[in-house]
C-alpha cells in the first residue's frame, strides 16, 4: 500500500489511507505487527523521529506510483512479476519471510 494521502484526525494523531500497490507482494499481516507495536509505544522503537500514525488499507484504490526495481524478488507480487519485461531488474538476494508470533 503506497501512503499516498495523509491528513490530521482524531485530534494528534496523523492518518494515512493507504492505496494498493499492485507491484507489491502481500506484506500488510507484517505491517500491520510495526503498525500496533509503534503504537503501543514498544520499548524498541526510539522516541526520535516520526510519531506513530493509524493506516486505514484501501484495497479499491491503487497507486500511480511506478514499481521499484532492484528489490528482492519476495517482495514482488509473483503474477505482476510474471507479466514484466525481462529488463525489468530483481535483485538476487535472498529474504527469507518470517512468521511473527506476539505475546501480549
């Protein structure tokens, strides 16, 4: 999902509705774990920098941004990959997805 729109709600808290990338594997379960640890403030997140934000998924819309070439092939969607032209460039590391079990 590509942040695309952002605007100020419930009072401080800043408010991304985010569009679909259609490029991008499907990552939100993951981002979806940052998202709720940031907010709780989790001990290992810095106070420094940007302040936690709501993300509102927006499945209907998607993004105008272009894809990004180089990444890890994991993270491309494998159908969009698949339609490519054989110039477009993936990176041949390894990543290697991980399942994420938090207690709470």
């Amino acid at each position: 999902m590509s942040s695309d729109e952002s605007e100020h709600e419930d009072g401080e808290v800043q408010v991304f509705r985010l569009k679909k990338m259609p490029w991008r594997a499907d990552v939100d379960h993951e981002m979806h774990i940052i998202d709720q640890q940031r907010l709780a403030g989790a001990a290992n997140f810095t106070p420094r920098g940007s302040k936690p934000a709501k993300r509102f998924r927006n499945a209907i819309q998607e993004s105008s941004r272009p894809a990004i070439e180089g990444l890890p092939r994991a993270l491309y969607n494998s159908s969009w990959l698949n339609a490519q032209s054989p110039s477009f460039t993936v990176s041949d590391k390894k990543l290697q997805r991980m399942e994420i079990i938090l207690s709470r």
